[in-house]
C-alpha cells in the first residue's frame, strides 16, 4: 500500500502511520546505497519536478540523487533563469510545469505556505522541501530515521532541540514528528529565539542551555540563520557561543551516550565545536546518508507504492 496522505506537506498533518511506513521504507531503501550498482528503475517513466526557489545544497542534492537511483526523470528548476524573473507567478509556472507531464513537484520555497498552495493549484503530488520557517518534513523524517538506527526507539527518549528556533521551519517538523513516535521534546534557546506561538507546541521550554542538557537521549542542534535575521537577536556570536554554544564543557553535564545531530550546514565555533561535531557522539555524517534514504522512500511510495 502507498501513504494515507497525497501530498507531504508538515508532520503535524501527517498521520502517525505514514510517518512509521516512510522511515521503515526508508531502511530497506538504504540497503540499495550500499549496493555496487545503485540502481533500482523502479520509477521509470515518472515525471520529478525539482522547483528550488530557495537555495539549497543538501535536500536538492539529495532528491535528485534519490529520482535517479530510482528511475525517474528530473526535471531541474531554479528562480535564476526562469519565467519567474519575467514576472510570471508562481501559479502559472505550477500549471506551466504540470502540462509538461510532471507527476510530482518537490518545492523549496521562502514563503510559509507555499507548498500547500501547490497542493491546491496542481493534481500532481507535492512534497514539501521547505517552505519559509513553516516545515520541512523530509528533514525531520531524516532526524527520526537516524535516532531509531541508534536506539531502536523513539518512544520514551528526551530529544532537546537546541539553537534558532524562531526561524527553524526544521524545529517545528521534529517537535510534531518526534511527538507522535511518543518522545518527550524539549526546546532551548535565547529569548529572542523562541517563536511568541511556542507555549501552543508539544514541548518544555528551556533558557538555561545547563537545565536543558540533563538527562537527554540526543541534541539536534540548529544553525544560526543570519540570512533570516533582520533585528539584533543577540548581542554577538561569541556571546551566543558562551552561553548556547555545545562544546566538550557543555558536554561533561550531559549523559555519555547522548547523539548530537545537526541538520547543517554547520557553523563550527558558533554553535558547535569541531571537537563535537567530530566526536564520537555525532551522528551528523548518518543523517546525510538516511536523509537519501528518505526521500527514496517518500518518492517510491508517493509514485509507485500504490501500485505495489
């Protein structure tokens, strides 16, 4: 069978089972990349339409790795060159591209709720890749993916979310995925990096980055978004560095096993030390990985596990 939902949009829409059947998927997808020949044509004759708006090197990449491990045809599409920059919209570019036979759209986009007007402009199937500071669900699939190869579980487990949450379209697809696979959230950061709706999330809040680490089964650690940033959230990087900063000291406060992912890319110095995003702690390198096997799930059953 393929998916309950049509489209993947943002976790918190997304049923519970679906969410189970893509990342089991996912696991016996990634035994593919280990294979000489990686190379299923199990998607040959599907119609993969790449629409980055925004940039992006990993979900791009990875996508696009994934459509042609699979089979599928992609079609490349990007802001810089496109009928966009005449001034058509958004809208007719989706129609423009939908007649051209694409069977499903992959959209990263700036503005929150882009995909979502994709799914109700266009019949073929949507997957969000990112949309403003909404969602980005194929990272937080990923994310969940990585802590169930390393601990067999989420149920149970205390996963703090650490770093630029008022801007983090990634935070809030982990704090809704994390909670239907039944972990307890929690969620630290400056004041000023906490979104006003954040007490309306399944999650603890914490400022005190020492208070938060206590007793947590993984960090998932986010990059500071300068490029989002148009007020002064904090005095200085050094200053956010000192007090939100995981470096080995924060370290000796949190338990031996705890997993340090980061959705990257990474800020070394910033938001993490070398020494931890190199430490035998880091799972960071297995989420690129799981995150290919993601999105080869997702697109095997959103085009072809219906059939199956």
């Amino acid at each position: 069978m393929g998916l309950i939902s049509k489209n993947l949009i943002d976790l918190k829409s997304t049923p519970k089972s679906d969410i189970n059947l893509i990342i089991d998927t996912a696991f016996t997808q990634k035994e593919i990349l280990s294979r000489s020949v990686k190379k299923v044509p199990i998607l040959k004759g599907k119609s993969v339409c790449t629409m980055f708006i925004e940039n992006s090197t990993r979900t791009k990449n990875s996508f696009e790795t994934a459509c042609k491990i699979l089979g599928a045809d992609v079609i490349g599409f990007s802001k810089t060159g496109s009928s966009i920059n005449k001034g058509e919209s958004y809208k007719d570019t989706l129609l423009t591209l939908e007649a051209m036979g694409v069977d499903l759209f992959i959209i990263r986009h700036f503005a929150s709720g882009s995909s979502d007007f994709a799914a109700k402009t266009v019949k073929s199937k949507i997957v969000n890749a990112g949309d403003g500071m909404h969602a980005h669900p194929t990272q937080a699939l990923l994310d969940m993916m990585t802590l169930i190869e390393h601990r067999g579980s989420i149920e149970g487990m205390t996963v703090l979310i650490l770093g630029d949450v008022y801007h983090s379209r990634v935070a809030r697809s982990n704090i809704w995925g994390l909670n239907k696979l039944g972990a307890k959230v929690r969620i630290c950061a400056p004041m000023t990096l906490l979104p006003a709706e954040i007490n309306s999330f399944p999650c603890e809040v914490y400022t005190d980055l020492r208070e938060a680490v206590k007793g947590v089964d993984a960090i998932n650690i986010l990059r500071i978004q300068l490029e989002r940033m148009n007020a002064g959230y904090f005095s200085s990087i050094y200053e956010y560095n000192r007090f939100y900063g995981i470096d080995t000291d924060i370290f000796k406060s949190v338990p031996k096993d705890t997993l340090i992912l980061h959705p990257g890319p990474i800020n070394r110095g910033v938001e993490i030390s070398s020494a931890i995003a190199d430490g035998p702690n880091s799972v960071i390198v297995n989420q690129v990985t799981n995150g290919l096997a993601i999105r080869m799930a997702i697109l095997y059953l959103m085009l072809q596990g219906e059939n199956r």
